[in-house]
C-alpha cells in the first residue's frame, strides 16, 4: 500500500487543550502532560479526547492482563501483517524486541502458523489469530486446543486482542497513520 497523506492530521500543539494533554498523559504521565506524547498515534487519537481515554485505558488493561506478553505480541503481530498495517507493525516489533523476540521470529510470523520456529502453543495462537482473521470464528478442534492450553481469562484476552488491534489496524491504514520519525 502507497503511504498518501495523513487523514485526519494531530492536533497541532497550539491546540493542546487540558482535556488533549490528558490523554498524552495516559501513557507517558507528566512528560507527555507537558511535551506531548512521542506517539503519532496518541497525537491523532488525542482529536477525540472521550473516545482516546476510554481507548487507551481499555487496551492498557488488555496488554497488561494475563495473555503470556510474548504470544501477545506474536498474535498482533500476525494481525498487522493480515491487515497490512504498516505503523502497527513497526511498533510491535519494537515491542516484541524488548521482551526477546528477533528477526526470525518476525519472518516465521509472516509465514504463519506452519514456520518450523514455533512451538504448539504458538502454532496454536497463530492459528486462532488467523481463523479470526478470515471467518471471524474459531473451529472446534481449535478451541479445544486453546481450551486445553488456556484459562477462560486468557481465552478472553487472546480473543480481545485479535479483534482489539484489528479494528486498530483497520483504522490506523484508513486514515494513513505515518511511521514514528524515532524508535520506541
């Protein structure tokens, strides 16, 4: 996909109201209150400050929860690269290289669920990841699998964040989310 001009530009810093400054805050606390965040997402985001806030806290909640973090970043990874989006990408491998995830990792996540890298549970994810993708369902042998493998909670969360960060990825290349000019 061709990069064109962001859709909905940031909020311009001359427009930073308390309500705006606040949901820089959400993430980054006093330094992002005063300088703003360092996210092109969080700036676009902070043009409908309700809707950020309840956002950004929903997902805070979700990425924290009991989802082991690096099958949560294998799985978003799988949904950014589904739906192409390039920003959501480039972050979680920022991400996925804090928490020990490399470039073959990043590879096998494009070759999907049957890369010789993977171990069964991971397998297990990616095929989940995908059948939501596709079908917007998950077959019986499949759930069980994740049933066996998975608390009720973790279930939930897995699937919270397949439709979580597909609807984000839907958005971010709806409205041309530009790349972050530095490095997480």
């Amino acid at each position: 996909m061709t990069q064109s001009a962001q859709r909905i530009p940031s909020v311009r810093r001359e427009d930073w109201t308390d309500e705006v400054r606040d949901v820089f805050a959400i993430n980054e606390g006093r330094e992002g209150w005063e300088n703003g965040s360092k996210y092109n997402l969080i700036h676009w985001f902070a043009n409908h400050p309700p809707l950020a806030q309840s956002w950004l806290k929903y997902n805070h909640a979700l990425v924290r929860g009991d989802f082991p973090p690096q099958l949560r970043e294998i799985v978003i990874l799988r949904v950014a690269h589904r739906y192409q989006s390039a920003y959501e990408w480039d972050q979680h491998v920022l991400i996925a290289g804090v928490i020990g995830l490399g470039p073959e990792h990043f590879d096998a996540v494009i070759a999907g669920p049957d890369a010789p890298l993977w171990s069964d549970v991971e397998r297990l994810c990616l095929r989940a990841t995908d059948q939501l993708c596709l079908s917007h369902d998950i077959d019986d042998p499949t759930w069980n699998a994740l049933a066996s493998a998975f608390d009720a909670r973790q279930i939930m969360e897995l699937l919270f964040i397949v439709g979580s960060y597909s609807m984000l990825s839907w958005v971010l290349r709806a409205v041309r989310m530009p790349p972050e000019d530095v490095s997480v």
